[in-house]
C-alpha cells in the first residue's frame, strides 16, 4: 500500500516535470552589460520567441542631440520557451544565464508580460525606474527636501517617506512622488 502511493506521487511528479519542461513560458535571460539588443537580434536568428522592452531617450553628446532607444530593463531580456530548449538561448553570446530560483529557471507569468506590451503598444512614456519597496530607505534626489533620506511608506494611494530625528526621537512624514526617490 505504502509502494503504490509512492508510485503515484513519483508519476504525480513526472507528469508535473514532464509538462514544465515541455510547456513554452516567459523566462528572463541576463546579459552581458549592454548586450541586449545584440543578443535580441541573435535570439530572432535562432527562432527563439523573446521580447526586448526599449524607451526613447534624448541625450546629449558634446555638440548635439542624439536620439537612443534603451533597454527599459538594463542587463535583460525575455524569452518564452519550453526548458527542454534553454541551450538555444544560454549559447548566445552575452547571454549570462536564465534568472533562477531553487536551481530552476524562474517563470514569468503571461499576464506580467502582456501587460508591458500593451503599455508599450499604447506608446505610453515609459523609463527605467528604480524598484522601491515599502520600509526600504531612500533618499529624495530633487525638490526642497534634496538629500534628506527617510524610510518609504505607502498610505492609501500615495508614497509618503517617513523623516525621523533620533535625537527627539520623533517622525513625520512626507508625500513624495516616485520619481523623486532613490534607493539607499
């Protein structure tokens, strides 16, 4: 009795790697430093379905204005693929690895993925951001408090940063926009 449930959950198990390692899904491959649309064209070449997330941006070189399209994801790009044909893509030159967790490459949900291309689609103005999270400190990089740093928190819609002054041992908090944050 103990053999045939132990028989089950084997095939339970096999039938769930069998259907992971054939079944196409979003992965992330990290590159090479400024690799991305180099590896993105070989990735076409090679049929390997991927996408490649790009912003416009305007800089300035000495005497004129020029106009990049940049990796919205620095160090990255997306590939959907069955794991049983990740060599396709970790043989690509500037391809680092495929992001992962517990030794198995990380799923990215469709829904993720989707909803970046439809932004996108829409030409809506998108640029790198850093990722902030709630009770990480930060710093405010422009406006009257330039410099003060505080700890992020979220009330209701906004994004509030906490000051404290230790020696009174008191806060406040402040309502700041996202763009004027950055990561300590």
């Amino acid at each position: 009795m103990i053999m045939s449930s132990i028989s089950e959950l084997s095939d339970r198990e096999t039938a769930h790697f069998t259907m992971a390692f054939e079944e196409p899904r979003w992965h992330v491959a990290h590159t090479c430093a400024n690799h991305e649309k180099r590896v993105s064209h070989q990735l076409l070449q090679r049929s390997v379905e991927h996408f490649l997330p790009l912003y416009d941006s305007v800089r300035l070189w000495k005497d004129r204005r020029v106009s990049l399209q940049l990796p919205l994801f620095p160090g990255y790009v997306f590939v959907r693929l069955a794991l049983r044909d990740r060599l396709k893509v970790l043989q690509v030159h500037g391809v680092a690895r495929l992001i992962s967790f517990n030794g198995q490459p990380a799923v990215l949900p469709d829904g993720e993925i989707e909803s970046l291309r439809t932004s996108l689609r829409a030409q809506l103005r998108a640029e790198p951001h850093p990722y902030l999270t709630v009770g990480r400190r930060v710093r405010i990089k422009s406006g009257p408090l330039v410099g003060v740093e505080g700890i992020l928190v979220r009330k209701k819609s906004t994004l509030r940063v906490v000051l404290s002054i230790d020696l009174i041992m008191r806060s406040a908090s402040v309502e700041v926009d996202a763009s004027d944050l950055e990561r300590i």
